[in-house]
C-alpha cells in the first residue's frame, strides 16, 4: 500500500508535465466519448425502427402504388378497409396515408403525402422510418385538420427556394395541372399552403416530401374517399403473423400487403457502416493513449532511474515499485479522461456532427447522406460511456506502460546508481 501512496505522490511531482500529459491523453479520450456517441445515436435510431416496423404492415390497392396521380398506379384502397382493419384482433392502430405526387426538376418528384397529424410522418420508399425530426418550425397538430398548412421536407424546402427562418411565414404553390413523365395531370385549381415546420429524415428521398392533414388533402386534390396507404400495427411483433392472416381473409384479393423491410435495409447498410467507423475512431483513440503513456513513462522511469535503483537497494521489491508506477500511469489516465469528459460535455454534440458529416457520411450509401441531421448526436453520459472510460483507462496505462515496468524488472540498484 506504501508503494500505490508514492505513486500518487509521485503524480504531483512535475505540476507542468501533469497538465501537458493531462492535454494529451484527454484529446483521445475526447475523441472516444465522440466516436462512441455517433454509434451510440445510430443503434438508437436503429432500435427506434425496429420498435415500430418488425409489428408493422404495409396495406395497398392490389397491384398499384395508391398516388392518386402517378399513370397506372391511381387506384386506391376502398375506404371500407379501414373499418374492416379496426375490427381484426389484435390490430393496435391503423394509419391511412393519401399520397401524390409532383414534378421538381427535370424527371424528379416530390411527395405530397396526406396524413392525420396524431399519426406517424411516414416516408416514401422508406414508410418505417417515421416522424423525422423537425428542424424548424412546428410539427403538423390537430388544430391543422382542414388547414391548408404542411411541414415540408429540407431537400424540397431547398428547391422550392425556401429557408428555415422563414418557415411560418413562408408559402408553397403546388400546380396540380403540371405533367411528367409519371405524373397525369389533374383538373384542379392550384393549392396554396402556409409552411408551419421543416423537417430531416436522414434520407435523401424522404426529404423530398411534403406532409399535409390528410382532410385537406382530400379538398385539395378532390378524393372524397379512398386510400393510398394503410399502415397496420400489431400490439406485438408475435402477433403480427395472426393478423396479417386475418387481414388477407378480411380484404380478399383488393390489397396487397408488405412487411416493410427497410429497417433492416438501414442496419445492414448504414447502421453497420457508422458502428464499423466509430469502432474505427476509437480503436484509434485507444491506440493514442497508449502511445501517449508509453513515451511518457519511459521518460519517467529513465527520469528515476537512481530512485529506482535505491528502492531496490533497500529492500522494496520489484512488484512494489512496478505497482507505484502502474498506480501514476492509471491517474494520467484518469484526469486525462475527466478532461475529455469535459471538452465533450462542452463541445461533443457540435463535434459529432462535424466528425459525422467529414469523416463517416462520404462512406455510408448516397440516400443516407443527410442522416446527421435526423440523429441526436448530443453529449449523453451514462453507465455504458463510464464503462467505456474505465476500461480505457485501465487498458492505456497496462499497455502503455509494459515496457516501462519490463525495464523496471530488468534494472538492477548497481546498474541504476552507475546510469545515474
């Protein structure tokens, strides 16, 4: 015990070397807390996804895609589904959506997607992946039923010219009379909406959307009844077998039913990709500390290497004094891990989004390249990221310091005093 006192006794010796050792090792230690908290959003958002879909049903008029304006695919559920889908067992909710379409540029589209606002903001091409996150504005409420308002998505606020500090008072006009190649036109006056919020999905297509109250909808674009989709979910993913069976015999051959798969689309791709970088990046942190303990207790134990040499003369052992150093190397390590703690209670969460955006997104499939924006990328700090640091800590000081305390083993008094 007299040996782990003289270690940290010894700690204080150098208050300048403390400091710059301290500096040192809490920039990796930053760099981990970093790393660790992008993989730790995406597993979130990963396990948020699962939540909803794995007990989740797509329902579509059979044979079509249900936009009430896209050539050969206009026809839409019978309005009746929805009361035949509310009486199945077991059925939790049912979200009708109505969905259209309209020309951006050149061959490209946005969605207009009608929605009642106490249900999910489901995505085109990616319906799983709900409530995207609003970055201005307003959410869609149910004060807005029958209002011509609508949240919109960044990618088609950026081409429509729109920006975030004029969401509230900004307008969108949406020519129903325009064509494309996949797109009829409709003989309907042109629809004005206020836009109360904007959102970001963290992909590319489902920013391209604007979600309106699914009663204006209908006025807009004149569709007293019907459905484009209907979303089913389960009151448990163990059900959801029973219920689509029930549902198949309820509806007959008038809708098609999908699982949604893009949940683990999402792990095996983007998911996947961001836990293998961060791995990466702390790997490499951990690979920092080490190096940084290993110069820095060579130099220490060269610095006393007479000290050294006088222990053993009288008597201490070589446990002992290996101890001592093992006990300074550990308390580098953790005041340099309070530092890190600090800088990124202060600046993780700006820090994540630069290191997300420069150094992961390049890597992960182009569709997910906004996918920054759409995660909580703040400082959280919890017993998993303790965990984390005290494992770091003890794994740098053993690592960096093995060669030191293998030198220590090695020096004999007379060898010592005469280097001295």
């Amino acid at each position: 015990m007299s040996m782990v006192r003289i270690g940290v006794r010894n700690l204080w010796r150098s208050k300048l070397r403390l400091v710059l050792v301290a500096a040192l090792i809490g920039a990796p230690f930053f760099l981990l807390l970093v790393m660790e908290s992008i993989g730790d959003a995406v597993q979130r958002q990963t396990n948020v996804l699962k939540e909803s879909v794995n007990n989740t049903l797509q329902l579509r008029s059979r044979g079509s895609m249900g936009h009430v304006n896209m050539v050969g695919n206009e026809d839409l559920l019978p309005q009746d589904a929805l009361a035949k889908v509310k009486g199945v067992d077991h059925v939790a909710k049912a979200e009708p959506y109505l969905l259209a379409m309209t020309p951006t540029e050149g061959h490209n589209f946005a969605m207009v997607v009608g929605v009642d606002p106490d249900d999910t903001r489901r995505l085109e091409s990616h319906g799983e992946a709900g409530n995207p996150k609003i970055i201005a504005g307003r959410d869609l409420t149910a004060a807005d039923r029958g209002k011509r308002v609508a949240i919109i998505g960044q990618g088609f606020a950026k081409w429509a010219g729109l920006k975030p500090q004029a969401i509230g008072q900004a307008t969108l006009t949406l020519d129903l009379k325009r064509t494309h190649p996949v797109i009829f036109a409709l003989d309907r006056a042109p629809a004005t909406f206020t836009i109360v919020g904007m959102y970001t999905s963290g992909y590319v297509f489902g920013d391209m959307q604007l979600f309106t109250p699914l009663d204006t909808f209908r006025e807009v674009y004149g569709v007293r009844e019907g459905i484009s989709w209907l979303y089913v979910r389960a009151d448990s993913a163990e059900h959801l077998p029973a219920v689509e069976k029930e549902l198949r015999a309820a509806l007959g051959n008038v809708a098609d039913i999908i699982s949604p798969t893009t949940v683990a689309e999402f792990q095996t791709t983007a998911t996947r990709a961001v836990q293998r970088l961060a791995s990466s990046g702390i790997a490499l942190a951990a690979a920092l500390m080490v190096i940084v303990i290993f110069f820095v207790m060579l130099l220490v134990v060269r610095e006393r290497a007479w000290e050294i040499g006088t222990f053993k003369a009288l008597g201490a052992s070589d446990a002992g004094i290996a101890m001592s150093f093992l006990t300074e190397a550990i308390l580098l390590c953790a005041i340099g891990a309070m530092a890190g703690v600090v800088l990124f209670l202060f600046w993780g969460g700006s820090l994540a989004h630069l290191i997300f955006g420069f150094g992961i997104a390049p890597f992960l499939p182009a569709q997910y390249n906004t996918l920054a924006g759409s995660l909580a990328l703040t400082p959280r700090f919890g017993p998993t990221t303790l965990g984390i640091l005290v494992a770091a800590c003890l794994f740098a000081a053993l690592a960096g310091s093995a060669w030191s305390i293998r030198q220590i083993m090695r020096l004999s008094p007379i060898e010592a005093i005469r280097h001295e």
